[in-house]
C-alpha cells in the first residue's frame, strides 16, 4: 500500500511524466531497501555480542574481503582482497577465538595481511568444523562460522603409544601428521615380557620406596627396559637427565613442552572430558591426586579423580594429570626468582614455594615474561587452555604453576619443566599442572616421565 501510495502521488503531479514517476519511485524503493537493511545489520551485531558476551567489539566491514582459503591441524591461510580502490589496504589480526566464547587468544605477533596478499594464522584450534572469530587492532572482529578443516594424525604406533594430531600452533605438525606418546607411564619391565613390573619385583632397589608403589630409578637404574603398559608401577625418583636418556635408549625422546600443550588443548576441544559434556564448562578430572601412592593402569577412578583423557582421535591416554609427575625436556633460565606468577604478590606463598591459580591476575597478559625469567619468555599458548585464561584449579581441574624454589641446588637458575601433578597433589594437579622449583638433576618421590616415538 506504501509503495502504490508513492506511484500515484508521482504520478498525479502536475508536470510529472509516468517516466519519471516511475524513476523516483525505484530512487525512492532503493533508499527504503538500504535503511532497513542497515537496521538488520546493526540488530544482527547487537544479537551476536550479547550472545556471546562480547560487547565491545562489532563486526568489520573489512571482514568480508578476508577468505579463508583452507585449514589443516590449527593452521588457516587467510587471503585479503578488497576490491580495486578500497581504503582497507591492510588487516591486522591481533587475536582468535572460538565463536560464543569470550576468551581472547593473543597472536604473538599480530599477523599484517596487506591488499592481495595473503598470509598463514597459527590458531591451534582442530575439528572438522571451525567456528573462528578473529579480533582486529580496531576493536573489531570477525565472525568465520562453519569452516572445514582437515585433521591429519599419524595413521600407526608402537605398541603402548597412541597417536596425536599435531598442532601447527605448537610445531608439532609434521609429515607423519603429528606424533605418537605413550599410552600410559613409563615402566620398567625387568624380564622382558613387554609388561611393566611392580615395586615389589625389585624389593632390592626399592628401600623406602615401596610405600609410594612407584619404581626408584635413582636407586635401581639399570635392570629392564621402559615399557608403557597398564601393568606395572610407574618410574619415579629419575630425573631429567636420566629420563631423557632413558626415552632416547627405547628409540623416542622424553615429551616436550609443546608436545604437552599440543596434548591438553586437544584434551580441551573433547566435550566428554568436561564434567558437563559442554567445551570449557565444569571441570577436567585431574587424576589420581588425592590417594596415598600411585596406581596401575587398571582403575579407571571417576569424577574429579578420572585417571583418563580422551583425544579429538578418540585414543585414551592415562594419567596425564595425576599420578605422578612427568619431565618434560624443557628448561627455564631464571636470573631472579621472580616475586609471583605474573609480578603478582605472594599471597599464596605456603610451605616453602608459590603456588598461583591460572586465574590470578586475570586478563589476557598474565603469562611469564622475560623481565622476571632472563633469558625465557613463556608465551601465552605455553600456559594456557583455548577456551580461557581464568580457570581456578579448585573449580575447572586444571592445576596450578609453581615458580619459587626451595628444592634441588638453589645456586643454580636452570630449571626444568614437570607437569601434570601427582598422588597426592590434590587440586595442584591437572593437564596444565607446572612445576618450575626443580633442576635438571632433582629427583622426587612422585616424579616419573613419558616418551614419545
């Protein structure tokens, strides 16, 4: 009625031809068009940051020239064409995220994509469906729902080692399609048979350690070969030195920082790891942590205390957090012993050593910088999960940092990696648990390892 009101007010005016009439009315229609259509973009940004939580940012204009060209194991090559004359002649993506989630993933660097150009971004996220949102220097972001992305994972392993997808976020992302760990612990087999022994089949080498159920490396090294069954007690009292060579001796080499990462945001992106079924919602069960000794591979345990994890590939991996805790290769330079995680105080400081919350500090910054590490800088992804940078280890399982030192030689300021938490580290453990108080020759009584092939 609107429209045929128009036509006849044109063309009922004195000195208006029907062509004309016609011409204004079409001028007229396209104005209306663009008045509603903005109407509906404004209202479709506005639905989009209240659902999501996320309120100070809309969507780019610039986001409709930026193509997502392909995706494979955390990696999307993203191209930037904006038409002949635009004044976008560049883009830059400051930080990732998933779509609905409100944590922000800081790219260290930002990635500059310039006009017709395109470029690589390094986002860690696996799945056959991608929902991406990428933030801009702007306070703008950009909303990339429903892209397809290729998993590759290594197609076989050795016995006791299951395989993982690799991550090109971690480096971890290779010809095989990632890497294979093992399944369990190590152990020791000591007759060969391809199982694990238990503590009491070295009743020589295990003098005051039979209370713990874990093998003492440091007091039986030699006899037997590294296993990783369900059977058995798992390796403890070796220390990093030891547990690097002893990986090297099976043919594999002791699991790296990135490979553990590359692990637990695997871990993270399965929604039956979580309490509620929902991705980054409830808790991830931290293990065997609350018992007096470690375990065989056989108790499964439930709730909170989970002993096992599943991979986006469906494998299993035992006792990734829990039961004992395992080297890593890595190392840390400290000049300072800094004053807490992320400068913060020592509120927390107990018995000896600073335990910090994943969540103290809050925001998107609180990683480990050089100014209070020397030589080392953690990045952000070193220490944290995809989905947030806020859990409490009481509430989400996913463990606590140590950084102050009272164990091994204090005159030293290289210091190694473990993670993961052991028997009785309570809510200290979980997949993030990370402990930087021991040197590379420290050993402990719930300090094991695991290897990769």
């Amino acid at each position: 009625m609107f429209f045929k009101y128009i036509f006849q007010r044109f063309r009922f005016q004195k000195g208006i031809s029907p062509l004309i009439a016609t011409i204004l009315l079409i001028v007229v229609s396209v104005a209306i068009i663009g008045i509603i259509l903005s109407w509906g973009k404004g209202f479709t940004n506005d639905s989009f940051s209240k659902a999501s939580s996320i309120e100070v940012y809309t969507e780019s204009e610039t986001g409709f020239y930026l193509n997502i060209k392909s995706s494979i194991n955390g990696r999307s090559l993203l191209e930037y064409k904006p038409p002949y004359g635009s004044p976008y002649t560049s883009i830059t993506i400051t930080g990732y995220s998933l779509l609905g989630n409100s944590n922000i993933n800081p790219l260290e660097p930002p990635v500059t994509i310039l006009s017709n150009q395109s470029a690589t971004l390094d986002h860690g996220i696996l799945g056959d469906s991608l929902d991406l949102v990428l933030y801009l220097d702007n306070s703008q972001m950009i909303t990339k729902p429903d892209l397809f992305q290729t998993v590759k994972t290594p197609l076989s392993c050795p016995e006791g080692y299951v395989p993982v997808p690799g991550n090109h976020l971690y480096g971890t992302m290779n010809e095989r399609g990632g890497f294979c760990v093992s399944k369990y612990e190590m152990k020791m087999d000591a007759n060969g048979d391809g199982k694990g022994n238990l503590v009491a089949d070295y009743p020589d080498c295990n003098t005051g350690s039979l209370t713990y159920n874990t093998y003492s490396y440091e007091l039986c090294p030699t006899p037997g070969t590294l296993v990783s069954t369900p059977e058995g007690s798992p390796i403890a009292r070796i220390s990093q030195t030891e547990a690097i060579a002893a990986c090297a001796a099976v043919g594999g080499h002791l699991i790296t920082n990135d490979e553990w990462m590359t692990i637990a945001r695997n871990i993270e992106q399965v929604p039956s790891n979580w309490s509620t079924g929902v991705v980054g919602e409830g808790y991830l069960p931290r293990g065997n942590s609350s018992s007096s000794g470690a375990m065989e591979g056989f108790d499964e345990l439930s709730g909170t205390t989970k002993r096992t994890l599943t991979l986006t590939n469906g494998e299993v991996i035992w006792d990734l957090a829990g039961n004992v805790w395992q080297w890593t290769s890595d190392t840390i330079q400290r000049k300072d012993q800094p004053d807490g995680f992320n400068n913060a105080d020592d509120s927390n400081f107990t018995t000896g050593f600073d335990y910090f919350d994943y969540s103290k500090g809050g925001g998107e910054a609180q990683y480990i910088s050089s100014d209070n590490l020397g030589n080392t800088t953690l990045e952000y992804k070193d220490l944290f999960l995809l989905t947030s940078n806020n859990y409490n280890a009481a509430d989400n399982g996913v463990g606590r940092i140590y950084t102050y030192s009272d164990f091994g030689d204090t005159s030293t300021t290289v210091y190694s990696f473990l993670r993961g938490g052991g028997w009785g580290s309570g809510t200290n453990a979980g997949v993030l648990g990370l402990r930087l108080n021991f040197t590379p020759g420290g050993r402990g009584s719930v300090v094991g390892l695991r290897c990769v092939q």
